[in-house]
C-alpha cells in the first residue's frame, strides 16, 4: 500500500475534525512501527518494518487514534497518551475497520488460538469469576454471624481472614448483584463498583456483547451506555466524504507537482 492509499482508508474508518500528514519514512526501526506527532499533525510509519498491509494498517490505526484522541483534546495530547480514553477510541476504530473490511482481525484466523481462548474464558476467566462471586456469598454469611456473636465485620475481614477490606466488599457486592461471572473477576469488579443499577447492567451487557473494558468504562464515565448511535445525516455524510475526496486530491497535487520539477531537473 502507498501511504495515499493507508490515509484514505483510515478515513474511511472514521473521520477526522482535523487533518492530518501520513507519511512512510522508508526506513526499518527495530523500537517502534510508528509515531503521531501532535504538534504537526503527522503520522508516520517505519513501513519497511511490515511485509503484509493488514500489519501496517494495525498501525497505522492505532497512531490515528493517537491522532483522534489529540482532536478531542483540542489538538494536544498528555504526557502518558496511552490512556483509557486512548485505548477506546482505538478499538472503535478496529471493530469499524473490520466491519467495513478495511481490517482482518489477526486473532481470528488461528484455529489454534480460537481454541485455547476459549479454554481461557470458560475455564479460567469463568471459573475465577465464580470463585469470587462464591467468596462474596461466605462474607455475607460470616458477617451475620460476627453480628451474632457480637463481633465487628471489619475486624474479622483484618485480623481473621488478613484480606483487604475493599475486596471483601467489592466480593459481597458482586454476589449481592448476580453479576455474570464469565466476565471473570476484575469485570465484575469494575461492575460491582457502579452504584446505579440501570447503568450496572448496561455496563454488563456491553462486556457481554464483547466490549472491551476501557470502551466501557468511558461510556460509563460519559453516560453514554445504552444510548442508540446517532443516525448520520445522508447529506452530511456526503459532504464530508466530499471534503476528504477534496484533501486526497490536494494532496496528490502537490506530490505530482514535486514530481514534474524533480523530472524537469534530470531533463535540464
């Protein structure tokens, strides 16, 4: 893929309020396959570290998000740019890449992996969840007898059993909920933490439909969860796709008119 072709089709992903430089630097980095620099606006790949395009297309989205993210932030980004925030725009930009077929999804295409990944969900993830959700059914137990005997919870939870309190009850909660233990155990722990039922449970089902966490949790943090997507206007749509075509267009303008002057010094 030439790098013309890499930017079109990341803004066939998703568009940009701000635009932006995709640039190959031509060379080989054995650090990193790309780098988004906010300040100018440019993306730029180490394409010679790739000998697939679906490879170079993972990377070229996850700098674009870097890209997007810094639009949100008025066109700057923090210190520590892998941020929650970060990652979720991210994986909105891989799950709508591969719906319009822009990217495969590698993890998909080992039968191997496909294997052993439910292996790790039913019998790890699943089972975890289950173990904790169980350990929060004895809490609630032990704290009626500790009411019984005259004892206080919160010391049996420090001096009996040595464990954090906050797990304990974060335990309890997840069983006094029903939470769904395929999540596995840090899921439900993140779900336990939401007081608001209706936003819990749509929190759930997102993780359910196959959300991942930090997609979640900013919905969560926006109240976004539940929220049916915006319908685009088919008019706007069209004008930015009219926009993009326009920037495309510029900016192979300006390489053929770089080109016809290099030509025109070899003809001299």
């Amino acid at each position: 893929m030439q790098q013309d072709q890499v930017k079109t089709a990341l803004l066939s992903i998703e568009d940009a309020p701000l635009d932006f430089t995709l640039l190959f630097s031509g060379k080989k980095s054995k650090k990193i396959n790309g780098l988004y620099k906010a300040e100018t606006r440019e993306i730029i790949i180490h394409n010679r570290n790739f000998s697939d395009d679906n490879l170079l297309l993972y990377t070229a989205i996850h700098e674009y998000a870097h890209h997007l993210h810094a639009c949100a932030r008025g066109g700057k980004l923090s210190p520590r740019a892998h941020t929650a925030e970060f990652w979720a725009i991210l994986h909105r930009l891989l799950e709508t890449a591969e719906v319009k077929g822009v990217y495969k999804n590698v993890f998909a295409a080992s039968p191997e992996l496909t294997a052993l990944t439910a292996t790790i969900r039913q019998q790890y993830l699943e089972e975890n969840g289950n173990l904790v959700k169980t350990l929060g059914m004895h809490l609630l137990k032990a704290h009626e007898l500790c009411a019984v005997i005259g004892g206080r919870f919160e010391d049996y939870i420090d001096r009996v059993l040595c464990i954090p309190r906050v797990a304990a009850t974060m335990a309890m909660k997840m069983y006094q909920y029903n939470l769904n233990p395929s999540l596995g155990a840090d899921n439900m722990r993140f779900l336990a933490g939401i007081k608001n039922e209706d936003e819990r449970d749509a929190a759930e089902t997102s993780l359910l439909k196959g959300n991942s966490p930090d997609t979640v949790r900013i919905a969560a943090q926006r109240g976004a969860l539940g929220e049916p997507p915006p319908k685009e206007d088919p008019r706007l749509r069209m004008e930015k796709e009219k926009k993009r075509l326009e920037r495309t267009i510029a900016s192979l303008s300006k390489r053929l008119e770089a080109l016809e002057q290099e030509l025109e010094q070899y003809a001299g």
